[in-house]
C-alpha cells in the first residue's frame, strides 16, 4: 500500500507517518520543511520536499500512484492568516487543489482531509455536530471550509473518494510552541524554562482537547471507510484553559504561576465537537482521556 502523506514532517503528519510505516505501508511525505522539521521524519518515508502549490505536484502524483493522500500539511497558524491572507489562502486553498488534480490524473482509494472545527466560528451551542452551520471567524477557517467545498466538488465531479477530518485542539509530543503552536505545547515550553504561564482573556474559553495518537488512528479508520463523508475528530468534552492549569499542577513538580492578557483576535470561546457520528460510522473512538494525553504529552518533553 502506497500512501501519500503532506505536512508528514510536522506535528499530527510526522505521527501518522510512523503508524503508516508500522502498518507496513510504502510512505510518501510532501513538506517544504516550513514549520515542519526533518528530525521528526521517519527515516523509512521517502521524503518529498515540495510546497504543495507547486503545480509539479500533480506530476508527482501521476507518476507515483498512491493509493490514498493524507492531506495535513497547511498553514495552521490564526495570527499568520490574519496578517498574510493570500498566502494562507494560497497554501490552504491552491494546494489542496493541486493535490486534488493529483488525484484526476491518478485515481486514489481515499483522499483523507485535515479540517478544524474552526469552521465553525464561536456558535453559541454547547456541542456542535456536523450539520452545524459553517461560519468562520478567521481567515485561516474560511481557507479550510474552501478547501472542503472544492474536495466535495471534486468528488462530485470527477469521483475522488473522501473523508473531511474536523479535529478538536490537537496534542501531543513534537508539538511546538512555534507560531500558533496548541496552549498545551506553549504552557509546557514555558513550564521546561520555570517560566510564568501567559492566560488570554479570562481562562474560561474552553477547548475539545484530543491527544495526537487518537487522531492517527482516526485517519486511518477514515482511509478505510467506503463512502464520502465529514467527520469531527474530538472527545466531546471540554477542557478550559484554567481547568488545564489544574491538571498540569498535578504533573509539575514545581508551583505553576500564571498572568491573564487580552482576548485575540479571531479566538473562539467554547469549542466542543460531538464525536457520535465517527464512533458510529468508523468504529472508531479517543483512547486517551485529557490526563492520560498529557501525562504522555508531558513525559515527553
Ligand atoms: P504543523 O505545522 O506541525 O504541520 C504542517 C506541516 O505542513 C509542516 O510539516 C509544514 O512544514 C508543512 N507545510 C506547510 N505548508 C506547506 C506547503 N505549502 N507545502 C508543503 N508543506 C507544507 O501542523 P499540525 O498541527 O501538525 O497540523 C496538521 C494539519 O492538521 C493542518 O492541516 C491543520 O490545519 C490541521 N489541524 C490541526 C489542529 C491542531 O490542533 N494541531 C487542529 C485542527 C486541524
């Protein structure tokens, strides 16, 4: 089995990869090494080191055949996309594409997407589901809803089996502080360097905190699932970021000291993504709670 993987030196990218590889499969990474890095590459992927709006990547592909593409590398960072939008525009959007007419050239079995329940913008309701209206409230979120029109089209029209993954707030090891890194990678940064904790707004906001590992086995759940359809990749628990203060006290040896700054711009409140719809349609479910995810997280660094 053939499987192409973009962003497969990053964070989620680099772990999928290795359980591609332990599975047995021949992988392909596409990264142009911007946030991700070459020491978290497994040694066994043949790396590609391309940006994926290069429109030599439909020729790649034509030749290579994968029979699937796992579509993760992006740019993922709120704050760049509110400054640069035609950028994140052009990797979020022109690259997906290209990946797209990758595969009008050379039919896969399954085209698996990284979306975010950024998508959804701050929607009052305490647990979205897929049919939840999409309405971002950030650049970075409107690129990915583009992007998952343009796959539902290109499958529509030239039938390119896919699955939409729409994460929760993803953690985990490799994670980094860098750009937007996740609050999870950003607090234990500042935890290694005994440095005091920066809280935006009130603390309150919460997330669907959901341990890399999780995700990995849900894309490959996804991969194998016939049919086209979205998903939310999730716990469908909340955390918020003082309740995860709380729990790394348990973890730290040392006192955790923290101050509160302004709400950002583009931020989300509440975000909890119900997981019923992947428990029932691709027997799959997180197998890490919060404490476990960190724990791991943790021990890692
Ligand atoms: P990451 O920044 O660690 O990984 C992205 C990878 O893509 C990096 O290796 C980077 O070098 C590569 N890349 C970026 N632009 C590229 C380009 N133009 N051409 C080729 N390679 C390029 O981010 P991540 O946290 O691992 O996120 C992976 C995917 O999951 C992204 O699509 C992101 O939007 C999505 N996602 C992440 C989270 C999260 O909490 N981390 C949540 C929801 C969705």
């Amino acid at each position: 089995m053939k499987a192409f993987v973009t962003g497969g030196a990053g964070f989620i990218g680099s772990h999928l990869t290795d359980s591609l590889i332990e599975m047995g499969a021949d992988v392909h990474v596409i990264d142009n090494l911007s946030s991700g890095e070459q020491g978290f590459l497994n040694p066994s992927a043949t790396l590609h080191q391309i940006d994926i709006t290069d429109p030599t990547i439909i020729e790649l592909i034509a030749d290579h055949k994968p029979d699937y593409i796992f579509h993760l590398a992006a740019q993922a960072d709120v704050k760049q996309s509110t400054a640069f939008p035609s950028e994140d525009l052009k990797t979020n959007l022109t690259g997906t594409v290209n990946l797209l007419e990758g595969c009008r050239k050379s039919p896969v079995k399954k085209f698996v997407f990284a979306s975010t329940s950024a998508v959804y913008g701050n929607n009052p309701s305490k647990k979205l589901t897929e049919q939840s209206p999409v309405k971002p409230i950030s650049f970075y979120g409107s690129s990915k809803a583009a992007a998952e029109m343009y796959i539902k089209l290109y499958s529509e029209f030239f039938s390119i089996p896919y699955s939409i993954l729409r994460y929760g707030n993803v953690y985990g090891p490799r994670q980094t502080a860098k750009g937007e890194g996740g609050v999870i990678a950003v607090f234990l940064e500042k935890l290694m360097k005994n440095e005091r904790l920066k809280v935006n707004g009130d603390g309150r906001q919460t997330r669907d905190f959901i341990y890399v590992q999780d995700i990995v086995d849900a894309n490959i759940a996804a991969s194998l699932h016939k049919g086209n359809d979205t998903f939310h990749i999730s716990t469908g628990a909340t955390t918020s970021i003082l309740e995860l203060i709380d729990l790394l006290k348990e973890l730290h040896p040392s006192p955790i000291e923290y101050d509160h700054s302004e709400d950002r711009i583009g931020d989300i409140k509440h975000s909890c993504l119900t997981n019923t719809k992947a428990k029932k349609i691709l027997k799959w479910k997180p197998a890490h709670s919060i404490m476990e995810g960190l724990s791991k997280t943790y021990t890692s660094r």
